[in-house]
C-alpha cells in the first residue's frame, strides 16, 4: 500500500504546525506505522524538536531538493522507534530562487519523495509558513493536506487564499491531493473567544473539521526544549493525549487497514 504524503499547511505562522508535525507523527509510529517527517521549513524547527544538532547534517531537505542527495540519504534516525526524519537547515531558504530557472521545479520534492511510497506509511511534510515554491512543491508531492488553524481572533483570515492555492494545484499539478481537514489548535478552555472561533469554523467548513481540538499546554510547549516530542516528554499531559486521539481519528478518516504485508515488509533502514 502506498504511503499517505501529508503536507502541514498554513500561511500564517504559530498556528502549532511544527507541533502538530512531530506529535502526531509520533503517535502514529507508537501505532506501529513507519513515519517519515520532512522537515520543509528552513527555520528547522521539527529539526529541533527531535533533538537533532543541524550543525552536524551531511544531508537535509535542501540536498534532497537540489538533486544532491537522494532519500536515503537525506534520511536520519529519531530517538522515537519507527519515525524517521529528513532534517532542515537555513540553507534550504535559498530553494526559492535555486529552483526558479530550474525545469519541472514544482516537482522536485515530488520526484526524490517517489521511493517512500513502498517503504513508509505516512509522510508529514512541514511546510514554511508561506504559498512560495517550498510550499507549492510540498503540495504537489502530497496526497493529502492538514491545515492547522489556531482558536483565536482573525484566525480564518487567509483561510480563503490558502484554499484557493490548493484548488489551484489540485486542478493544475496534482488531481489526488484532498483536504485532509482543518485542526483546530491552541484551543483555551478559559477564554470565550476560543469557543467562538470552534463554532464558526464548525458552521462553515462543516466536516472538514477534525473532531478532535488541541488545547493551549506548557507540556507541549516546554518539550522541544528538551529535544524531544511532547508525547515522550509527558504522555499524560492533555496536549499529549490529544495527539493521541487525533491520531486514532486520522486512521479512521483515512479506513487504513493492517495488512501481514505491512508487518512483514522492509524497514527504511534496510530498504535503503
């Protein structure tokens, strides 16, 4: 069965996608899926949150794109068993005007994602907050696209031109991707505002909304310090188990079935 390419998608910055990417990743792996994350944003922040030292990188995304590495070689190890990273660094910013004269440059990302098909199950690709080429390349190499939204004032704002950026390489590049669906994130239970923010974005986008709702929570705050997703860091806490259940809910939006093939195929590692 083909991997689920999932791009994390948002103009807007601080909206929890970097947290989303690594938490819900990691609560898939715990599944027992075989997880990749590529960390697409050049500010590296999924880097980081894994733990990863970006100094001491012979390979990132910005060598995958170029050309210079494949994905085996883009591809590292995480502390979390079953997930695997391609890592980011500030070099990947330059991208945006590398690939300018380059042929088929929508399609960069695409083509070096094109063996982890057969060897993963889900692929999260963390987007930089932006709708340039980094952006464009990540959606065409997708099946799939999640859009973070956090639950405070002017958060649909930019919601209509992300979804026309998507409409447009849905009908122009790529005919397979979907909206996955809209997360809500940052959820404060204290503030009526929040709530009010839940409810219009339930009345207007309707089921594309994820049941599940990520509270605001200084454990998943405090956890990329330590170099670790929250859910390693304190799996008890509400952020963690909301990652946990928003997991369950994309599995069966998505009616994955567990396959002997699946246990019994090659890891990353070997396939590589």
């Amino acid at each position: 069965m083909a991997a689920r390419i999932i791009t994390l998608s948002n103009q807007k910055g601080g909206v929890g996608k970097t947290t989303t990417a690594i938490n819900l990743a990691t609560a898939l792996a715990a599944c027992g899926n075989r997880v990749l994350v590529v960390d697409f944003d050049p500010q590296g922040n999924t880097t980081t949150g894994f733990g990863i030292d970006k100094r001491n990188l012979s390979a990132s995304s910005y060598s995958l794109v170029m050309g210079e590495t494949d994905l085996a070689q883009s591809t590292i190890s995480t502390s979390v068993p079953g997930l695997w990273l391609v890592p980011s660094t500030i070099h990947l910013s330059g991208a945006e005007v590398e690939l300018v004269p380059v042929m088929a440059r929508e399609n960069r990302l695409k083509d070096a994602l094109l063996p982890a098909h057969d060897v993963y199950d889900y692929v999260f690709i963390d987007s930089p907050p932006s709708l340039g080429l980094l952006t464009i390349n990540a959606l065409v190499s997708s099946t799939d696209v999640m859009i973070p939204l956090q639950c405070e004032f002017f958060a649909m704002e930019g919601l209509s031109q992300l979804f026309k950026t998507i409409d447009l390489v849905k009908r122009n590049l790529n005919p397979q991707l979907e909206l996955m669906g809209v997360l809500l994130t940052m959820f404060d239970k204290r503030n009526n505002l929040a709530q009010q923010v839940v409810n219009d974005v339930r009345e207007h986008l309707g089921d594309k909304v994820f049941d599940t709702i990520i509270p605001r929570n200084v454990r998943l705050s405090e956890a990329p310090s330590h170099g670790a997703p929250g859910l390693i860091y304190d799996v008890k806490s509400p952020g963690s188990q909301a990652y946990i259940r928003l997991a369950a809910e994309l599995m069966q939006r998505l009616t994955v079935p567990v396959s002997p093939e699946t246990a019994a195929s090659p890891t990353p590692a070997q396939a590589a």
